[in-house]
C-alpha cells in the first residue's frame, strides 16, 4: 500500500515538495535498505556466475578452497 502523501506547490500549482508521515517515512527507510541489500546480493551473484563461467572456460585460474579461504 503507497503511504498517505501531502504535496506542497507553488503558486501555479506545480508541485515542489512532498510530506510523508514519520511513520511511512521509516517504513520507507527499511524497504528501500532492503532493496539495496538485493540488489547487493543479485550483483555479486551474478558476479559469481560471470567468473565461474570464465574459469570453466579456462580463461582465469582455478582456486582451491584453501586458497579461497585464505584470502578472507
């Protein structure tokens, strides 16, 4: 559900400036954290993917799990 919003315009009735509730603006906050963490998550995925793909092609080399864990 799209939160209640007041618009303030101008004097030709263009609108300027938008008002939200606290209580929206916060709700607001968390969904767009949310979207930013999937987002976050999807990129590095699809990261994954690209170099998995690039490795089984042989063009980057292969690491072992002890390398990989060493370079956490």
């Amino acid at each position: 559900m799209l939160p209640k919003v007041n618009y303030i315009v101008d004097g030709k009735g263009e609108k300027l400036f938008v008002q939200v509730s606290v209580k929206d603006w916060e709700k607001l906050i968390v969904e767009h954290e949310q979207l930013k963490s999937f987002a976050e998550f999807r990129n590095n995925l699809r990261d994954s993917f690209r170099e998995s793909e690039k490795i089984r092609r042989g063009e980057k080399p292969t690491v072992s799990l002890n390398e990989f864990l060493d370079e956490l």
